[in-house]
C-alpha cells in the first residue's frame, strides 16, 4: 500500500513523524480525509479530532487550532495543541468543562463569552477523544 511522509508538529514538540497510509483531521470547513498523492492543499484547523493510519492501524488525537499543509514533499499538520487520546486527563478535562461552564454563566463581556465558549469546546473535544 502506498504511503506518505507525515509530521505533526505542536509548540511544546514534534508529536509525531513517519510514513502513514492515511490522515483525517477536522479543519474549520469540516474533516478532510488525506491519502497518499493528495493534492496540494492547506486549510486551518478547528477543534476535533485527528485520527492517523499507520500500517493499518488507526491512532485517534485531540487537536485545536493550526494549519494542515500537503504538498509533493508530505503532510505537515502544525497544531496549536495536539494529544493522544490515551495521554488525556479525562479528570482535568472535566474540570475545565466546569470551568467554562461557570464562566458562561457570568454573562460577561462578549470576548469572555467567547474565550469560554472555545475552552468549553476545547475540554467537550478530549473528553470525547479520550472516551472513544
């Protein structure tokens, strides 16, 4: 089976690197399936998830925010967070759920409501990821 080279690189490390046989990621238009000898195309990122194909085995991710790029060379995804859904404090997830939960509830000013409604969506996107 045919492969191409991916790297998923995040500001705290290279979370992942190798040849892969396929990438579906979530971008803000909706979840893109990559496959070997895929078109150039680069599209931002939202919050869901990523799920990497590797010898025929699938491995599922938490990513939030960045850019998918593919060209000739390979796949780069550079996201502002990513985790393995087996590395997810699903503990902490939910705390940060209530906490944007309680911010929501203040009814503050729209950029606060805004910056809870994404943690909100942030900490809802690694509990599903880590319950799959």
């Amino acid at each position: 089976m045919a492969t191409f080279h991916l790297k998923v690189l995040t500001a705290e490390r290279s979370f992942f690197e190798g040849d892969v046989d396929r990438l579906v990621v979530r971008t803000t238009e909706g979840d893109v399936g990559i496959l070997p000898r895929h078109i150039n195309y680069v599209a931002a990122l939202g919050i869901g998830g990523m799920t990497i194909t590797q010898n025929g085995t699938s491995r599922l991710a938490a990513v939030s925010g960045g850019f998918v790029e593919v060209s000739q060379d390979g796949t780069t995804v550079l996201a502002r967070t990513c985790e393995w859904a087996d590395e997810i404090d699903v503990n902490r997830a939910r705390a940060a759920q209530e906490r944007a939960k309680q911010l929501l509830a203040h009814k503050e000013s729209t950029q606060k409501q805004e910056l809870a409604e994404i943690r909100l969506k942030k900490a809802l996107n690694r509990i599903r990821i880590a319950e799959k």
